[in-house]
C-alpha cells in the first residue's frame, strides 16, 4: 500500500513539474500550426485585392488573429473528435490528445475558448459578416467533415474541405462588409485544389487510413485512379484560377503567375498519374508540396497584383 501512494506521488510530482514549455506547445500543436499557415496565407493576399491596393494593417492584423483563433479551434475540435483514430496512424500517433500530454476535456474546453474569442473578437475588430463566416468555417470542418463526412465517404475531403475555402471571404468581407465575385472565384479555387492537394497525402497514408478505417480515396482506388482524379481538380483548379483574371480585372503579374504555375501543377499532376499507370514507384508527396507551393505563390500574385500599375 506504501509503495503505491509513493508511486502515486511521484507521478503527481511529475505531472506538477512538466515545463511550461511543454504544455504551451502542445496546445499550439492542437491547433495544427502548418495548417493555420496555409490557411491565412489566403486571408491576407484577398484583403489587397479587396481593397484594390494596400489595406488598413491594423484590420488585417486583427483579421489574422481572428483568423488565426477561428482556425485553431476548427482544429482543436478536430483532434478532440478523432483521437481514436489519431492512436491508430502513425502520422498521428504522437499528437498531444493522443499521447496524454493534454487531456480530453481540456482539449475540448480549449477549442470552445478559441471558437467563443474569435467570434467575439471579429465582431469588435471587423463586422457581423465576417464573424458569421468563421463560424461557418468551424461548423463545417467540425460538423460536416469530422463528424458526418470523413468516416463515411470517400468524397469526405471534397465537400469538408469547403471550410478551408472560407478565409478567402472572411478576408474579402473584413475589407468591403460583402462578399464579391472575385472572392466567390477565389473560393471555388480552394474548393477545387483541395482534393488534388489532399489525396496525394492519402495516397502516402493509405495502411494508416486503412488501419483506423478510414475511407479516404487512397483507399479506395487504386494509385492510378486517384492519380486521374488528382490530374481532373488540377486542371479545374488551373481554369478557375484563369477566371479570375477577367471576374477581378487582373493584371501581367497575376496573369503570367496563374500561367506558368497552372502548368507547373497540372504537369506534377501528371507525371504522379503516369507513375502509378506505369507501375513504378509513385512519389505523391511530390504532388502534395508542389501543391501547397503552387497555392502560396498564387496568392502571393493576387497581393502583389493590385499594387502594380500593369
């Protein structure tokens, strides 16, 4: 009996003199970090095309953290909802609801704290509009991807992936108080990269997928068909990209990016497709990072665009 209240003890010592470091960090990985990137780096470039040149810095700071909390809370939810299956991938295996580092509750109360602030903070800092739009973007990652879609459907990251289309509109409608044409365009965008940059990554995971169950197109189908499926949103994405140069009145910058890029892309594309129809090895996460490139520097052209006089 001694000997387990010291072994209690000494583990409640433990837990007491975990750096602080460490649970600060744990948190922010809840809130996936890398994607949190990806997605204000399509906030940001919108509110210069919003506002046809440079906007106010202080609304895009506060669209940012806002952004930024609406973002992590989406993901927070996410890694709540699906530490189950986190425990069966090794891609996931050491994410902090899995191991321990942060509990179920806690995660659960942190992700309603950053989804409450943000709202609340978009509402003082920006208007009503955009604040509906980030509870938007976390009710459908949430909701219709992590709860309804993803264990059901292998078109789960089509339709979930609408969520990762919102920051477009949110940056859009902090600017102008609406939501325009161009913004509509750059929205469609996102919604068609989204497969062609997401399924590459299944593709790598397919035996972590198929371990939790998870019935995502790498699974599926074979390499093959979804090397096609990936070459069918690439070029979509590519067109919807070009649509956007007469909707918003773009110029030689974004034009010759959205060219020479779109090519770029739709050639990875390719070249994936032609390895798995070949039986050769398959290198999707070549497809996967040229992908996340190929979004960044678009977006890059859409800021860079407005302030260029040609």
């Amino acid at each position: 009996m001694e000997e387990a209240i010291d072994i209690s003890t000494t583990s409640e010592k433990t837990a007491v003199k975990r750096p602080i470091g460490r649970t600060i960090k744990a948190y922010v990985t809840l809130t996936k970090p890398r994607v949190m990137e990806l997605l204000l780096v399509s906030t940001v470039p919108v509110m210069f095309l919003a506002q046809g040149g440079m906007p106010n810095l202080w609304l895009v700071l506060a669209t940012v953290i806002g952004g930024a909390m609406s973002a992590g809370s989406a993901a927070s939810f996410n890694m709540y909802i699906d530490r189950d299956m986190d425990a069966h991938m090794h891609r996931t295996e050491n994410r902090p609801l899995v191991t321990g580092e942060i509990s179920p509750r806690a995660g659960l109360i942190f992700s309603w704290v950053l989804a409450v602030a943000s709202t609340v903070w978009l509402l003082a800092t920006t208007n009503w509009l955009t604040a509906t739009l980030s509870v938007a973007a976390i009710f459908f990652y949430v909701v219709i991807y992590t709860l309804i879609l993803k264990r059901r459907t292998e078109q789960n990251i089509i339709w979930g992936g609408i969520a990762g289309c919102f920051p477009v509109v949110i940056g859009w409608s902090a600017v102008t108080g609406d939501v325009a044409w161009p913004a509509i365009v750059l929205f469609v965008l996102i919604f068609l990269w989204t497969p062609a940059h997401y399924w590459p990554l299944s593709m790598k995971y397919r035996d972590d997928y198929s371990d939790a169950d998870v019935p995502m197109l790498g699974v599926t189908r074979n390499a093959s068909q979804v090397g096609l499926q990936v070459i069918l949103y690439a070029w979509a994405t590519v067109a919807c990209s070009l649509l956007l140069i007469p909707v918003a009145n773009m110029g030689l910058v974004y034009t010759a990016s959205a060219l020479v890029l779109g090519g770029w892309f739709i050639y990875e594309s390719h070249r994936l497709y032609n390895q798995a129809v070949r039986g050769s090895n398959p290198r999707p996460m070549r497809v996967f990072h040229a992908s996340i490139s190929y979004l960044t520097l678009i977006f890059v052209a859409v800021a860079i665009d407005p302030l260029l006089p040609f």
